[in-house]
C-alpha cells in the first residue's frame, strides 16, 4: 500500500473510532437521563468514567473469547450481558458513593480530557474524509 | 437582420421525419465498429477455480473420477494439459492472470499483497476497452483486493459475499468507496485474524458486534444445513464467509442469463481451496484403494505423514467433484440461455494443491507440479470438437490469447505469448516461470523465492535465501518421462542444467535490476 491507500485506511479507523466514541457518550447520557439525578448525574464524572472503562473491559472480553473460538456463537456470554450490564451498572453506582476511588476516577477522568483534545480533531476529520469519499 | 419566422420554424419541422429516417445510416457510417457485436459477436467468460490443481482431475488423467462435467466441457474445448500458474497462491497467481506479468514484475507477491501501483493499468479489464461491459466477482478477499486495484476498469464488481448464507463483509455497505471500504473494515478494523497474536478486532464496539450477528446468522445456517455438510459448510477460514456452492452457481447462473454481449466476466471461485467440505453427496466418495506414490519427504515441508496427506488428499478430491457438479449445473445453464455460441468460456486455475513430500496446501517453497499445473480449457464460440495441447503454457500467456481472440490488441508490456492452438505457435525453446516469494519484501530484489523454469520437456528448479542446503540448490526434471519428479536430473544431465541454470539466473537478475531502476 501506498502512503496515500495508508492515510485512506487510517482515516477510515479514526472516523469508526470516532462513532464509536459518540455511540459509548450517547449510551452513558442516556443512562443518566433514565436513571435518577443522585445516582450518577450528581457523580457523572467518577461513575460515568468507571461504567465506560468496565464496559470496555467487558467488550474485550467478548472479542477475545470469540476470537478464540471458531466460529461459534457464544450463546453464553450473550446470555449473561443483561447481568453482568447491571452489574456494571450497580459497582459504577457504589464507586460513586466511595470517596477516594470517586476522587481516583476523577482524577484519571482529568488526565484522560488531553486524549480528547488529541483524537476528537482527528476523529472529525478523518470522519469528514470518509463521509467525502462516500458522497462524491 | 432576418428573424426566425413562424414560417421558417414550420420549414425546419418539415425536414425532421427526413433526417430521422437517414440517422441510422449516417450513424452507422460515422460510428466505430464495435468489436463482438456483428463480425464477432463474443462474450468472455473466465471462471477461475481457486486452489485447483490439474494433477487432481479426471479430464486430466486423474484415477478419481472427480470431474466428469469439466470432462464434458472439454469435448467442446481447446484443453491445455501442461499449463502452469505464474504463482503458487491466490495473489500472485491470479495478478499474472489478470495482467498477464510474472510475480517478479507486477509484485505482488506475499500474502494479501497488492500488485505495484506502476502497473496497475496493464489488466485485462481495461485491455479489453469500453466495448466491453466489464464484470468481475471474486470470493476470495485477496483476488478481491486485486480487483478493487482494477476498479476504474470495472464496470459491475459484486462483492465477495454476493452469493452467500452467512456473511460478515462490511466493505460492500460502502459503494463508493467499497476498495478502501475492504481494506479498512474487512481486513483490517473488523477482522479476527486467528492467525494473529491479537486475535481480536481493532474496532471493539462496532467489530464485536458486527461478529456476534454475523456469529448468529451463522449458527442458523449451521442447524439448517448441518446434515447437508457433514463436515461444516463451505468457506473462508481467513474472513467471515459462509455459502452452499449450490447458491454461488444460482448466482452465476442468474448473472450469466443476463449478460449483455459483449461482457468480460471474470469469476474468481474459493472452492476446491481449503477448508475441504464437500457436501454429503460428495463425503466419503473416494473412499477407495487409490494411493498416490509415496515420495521422500522435503527438508522445507512442515512434515506431514503420508497417511494424513492421504485423507487430505481425498476429502480435497470429495470436494473438486462437489464443485464439478455444480459446474455442471453452469455449463447447461449456459447451453440453454445460447452463450456457448457467441462466448468464450475459459476454465482455469491460480494455482494448484499439493498433498506429497510431507506437505499439504499451495503456500509453500515447493514448487512440484502439484502446486503449479493448472487446469486450462478455452470453448471458442461455437466450438464442437475437442483439441489437445500438450506443449507447455503459462497464466500469463492468457491474457494476450484473449485479447487476440477478440481482435484486439495485444498490448507490448505483456509477458506472455498466444496460446498455442489459438493463435500461437509453440517456441520449443520458450521458457516460462512460476515463483513463490511471498517471504521477501514485496519492491526488494528476489532473495528469498523458489523459481521453477519450464523449457520444454524439462523443468528447473531454484530454491534461494531457505538457509542450509536450500541457501541456493537446484533440481532438475524431465516431465515427459517423469511427471512425478523423483529423479532429480541436475548433476546427471549437466548440459541442459547449465544452460537452463545460466537462462534462470539472467532473467532473475534482469527482473531484480528493474526494480533497483
């Protein structure tokens, strides 16, 4: 590949990367407009940044376990997704309630904003390319 | 100043039913002769099997009976039973094909590996011109990249899972941009590449659950189909590509029946290549007394015992006469819809299979007839009789023949020569090479490769960069009278290998020195 097939293909990881990241915010948002204000709109920060890095974690459970597996559907895993969710759910929710792991999460959530200014750019750029070269 | 009347305007209406009736005539004097569409009305038609190896068919002498349907093909064909791929796996073999180049030119050489972007204009879709409609399918994802190299040159490109049961391609959702769209997802951010050490796709969220529907899809096609294929259904053990090969044919038969002349189709097929799964009309069909010879295992074979190349051997051989017969099912489809008489209809591989010497596959060093002889028939329009030729050819000799079958021209840049039979005459002292590079670096001069040199009756093997006694060795055979290649003629017959040694190492360097140009 060339450099330019390269930066096509790059761009094209940022811009899903990107979608990716709105699609995990979305889901965060819409779990604090459903759920009641104290229970994670009043610790948005803490809980918010515990039940995105849990989930995440979850998800790479999954891909890993079905990477290792031939084909097969994981009728298991995808049977406990709904418990092991609420379970994400709950933890997040008693995180928030634990003062020095609430002002962990803070703190690393604080740290994580640099990654933001870096890829939400990139992100948008890379998604405008892709969305140009699927247009024209 | 006179101005546009009424009466003028009436005038001028006048003329119109006259200029009418004579535009067909002036049309037809002032346009080009459309080559195929009166002299020559002609359409061609490649299907291309992948990973089928001539050595495993019956229309080629075979004991199985594997290929019955090709056996009735041939009665209408120019049947070319010394012919070799360029390559020995997907991506160089189906490049030479196309562009008709060695390996050593068009680069690409390793696996997934792309051709040089120099020469991505010498294929055969834009040899052919806009005359023809050009059509392309290929199920392997690596002829399929080949492909989307030649986008510019195709007019209908159906995506590698057109015909399929189950199906995880994600490029196709991308119409406009479906070349970057399967490099980008489905090679790269939604693919479990089981082969790597992060087995896992790149893209967490979309991937993982792109896989698990796909993933579910699958399991209902398994409990559909699962005592219809015995030993899993058919597909693609590197992309998440299911299918019967009964759907493919219907979608080739579909597609053929509404071909407009002239086309150039190209049908690049994944079966006979590995995982072998015949269907249950096909399993266990040879469980029989053949056993091939048993020949001396190679010290670059991964060491595979003679009694499971045996098996392998034969569920592969199951699963070419599951392919045959649904070849079949094509062949009448393309009687009946009247193709065979205004087409050409090529049959041929990319490579071939290799079940002997402790190896078992196509990507490999070696490069024993197995690997290299490839099926090739061509049914001219019209065509009745059968004709043999037993001379020896190369994929790259395709490409010309086609263009000069369809009274055009054939290109300088173009390696290969006319086939003999259809327009060719055979040159006694052509030689012709097949090679297996995909370890060196793809725009690096050729220091870890196999070539095999065919001139004639004899072939010439070099083995280059495997370290040990394969840091540079030779071998020597005579197929006329030894087609099995057990009597190695290099320090015997020292006049033929010094001068086939002297041909080989002259054209590697000469190919090696326009790359450093």
């Amino acid at each position: 590949m060339n450099m330019g097939e390269i930066a096509i293909v790059i761009a094209y990881a940022m811009a899903t990367n990107f979608i990716e990241s709105l699609t995990a915010l979305l889901m965060l948002l819409f779990i604090c407009v459903i759920l009641p204000a104290k229970w994670l709109r009043d610790v948005f920060l803490s809980s918010g940044s515990l039940l995105v890095i849990l989930s995440l974690g979850y998800m790479m459970y999954i891909s890993s376990h079905i990477a290792s597996n031939d084909d097969s559907y994981p009728t298991n895993i995808v049977r406990l997704i709904p418990v092991v969710g609420l379970l994400i759910l709950v933890l997040a929710f008693l995180v928030g309630r634990i003062g020095f792991l609430q002002k962990l999460f803070e703190e690393l959530a604080d740290r994580a904003v640099i990654f933001f200014y870096i890829f939400l750019p990139l992100g948008f750029i890379s998604f405008l390319v892709v969305m140009a070269r699927n247009i024209f | 100043m006179h101005r546009f009347s009424r009466r003028d305007f009436l005038k001028l209406s006048a003329l119109m039913p006259i200029s009418a009736a004579i535009s067909p005539w002036v049309k037809n004097l002032v346009s080009p002769k459309i080559v195929g569409q009166d002299s020559f009305p002609t359409n061609i038609i490649i299907i291309l099997f992948d990973a089928m190896s001539a050595r495993n068919l019956s229309v080629y002498g075979y004991p199985r009976n594997t290929s019955p349907n090709l056996m009735r093909f041939a009665d209408r064909s120019n049947v070319y039973h010394s012919h070799n791929s360029a390559g020995n796996f997907t991506v160089p073999g189906t490049t030479s094909l196309l562009t008709g180049l060695y390996p050593w030119t068009h680069r690409a050489i390793n696996e997934a590996g792309l051709m040089t972007r120099e020469f991505i204009g010498r294929n055969i879709f834009r040899s052919f011109g806009g005359h023809y409609k050009r059509l392309a399918f290929a199920q392997n994802l690596y002829a399929g990249f080949i492909l989307n190299q030649f986008d510019k040159d195709i007019d209908i490109y159906l995506s590698p899972d057109a015909f399929n049961i189950a199906s995880g391609i994600v490029g196709r959702r991308f119409p406009n941009d479906f070349p970057s769209a399967y490099r980008s997802f489905d090679d790269f951010l939604f693919k479990f590449d089981k082969e790597s050490l992060k087995p896992a796709s790149a893209s967490l969220i979309f991937g993982t659950i792109e896989r698990l529907l796909f993933l579910r899809q699958l399991a209902v096609a398994k409990s559909i189909y699962s005592q219809e294929f015995p030993l899993g259904l058919p597909g693609d053990d590197n992309y998440p590509i299911y299918y019967r090969l009964e759907d493919v044919f219907d979608g080739l038969i579909s597609t053929m029946k509404n071909i407009k002349t002239p086309t150039a189709a190209y049908f690049h097929l994944f079966p006979p290549h590995e995982p072998y799964r015949p269907s249950k009309d096909f399993f266990a069909k040879f469980f029989d007394n053949y056993l091939p010879p048993t020949k001396p295992e190679h010290a670059l074979s991964h060491g595979i015992s003679q009694t499971a190349l045996n098996g392998h051997r034969r569920r592969y051989d199951e699963y070419i006469a599951y392919a045959d017969s649904q070849l079949g099912r094509l062949f009448d489809a393309i009687e009946q819809a009247g193709l065979f008489e205004n087409s050409i209809v090529v049959v041929t591989g990319d490579h071939g299979e290799f079940f002997e010497r402790g190896e078992q596959g196509h990507a490999t060093p070696l490069l024993y007839d197995p690997v290299v002889h490839v099926p090739l028939l061509i049914s001219m329009p019209g065509q009745n009789k059968r004709n043999d030729i037993y001379e020896p050819t190369n994929s790259i000799d395709v490409l010309p023949t086609l263009l000069h079958l369809a009274n055009q021209p054939v290109p300088s840049w173009c390696e290969g020569t006319l086939l003999p039979g259809l327009g060719g005459d055979y040159d006694p002292q052509r030689s012709t090479f097949s090679m297996d590079a995909k370890l060196n670096p793809a725009f690096a001069p050729l220091r870890t490769a196999t070539i095999a040199m065919r001139r004639g009756a004899y072939k010439l093997i070099r083995y280059l960069g495997y370290g040990g006694e394969y840091e540079d060795a030779y071998e020597l055979y005579n197929l006329d009278n030894d087609i099995e290649e057990m009597n190695d003629l290099y320090t015997s017959e020292t006049a033929i290998a010094s001068q086939m040694k002297t041909e080989l190492l002259e054209a590697l360097n000469a190919a090696n020195s326009r790359l450093k140009s």
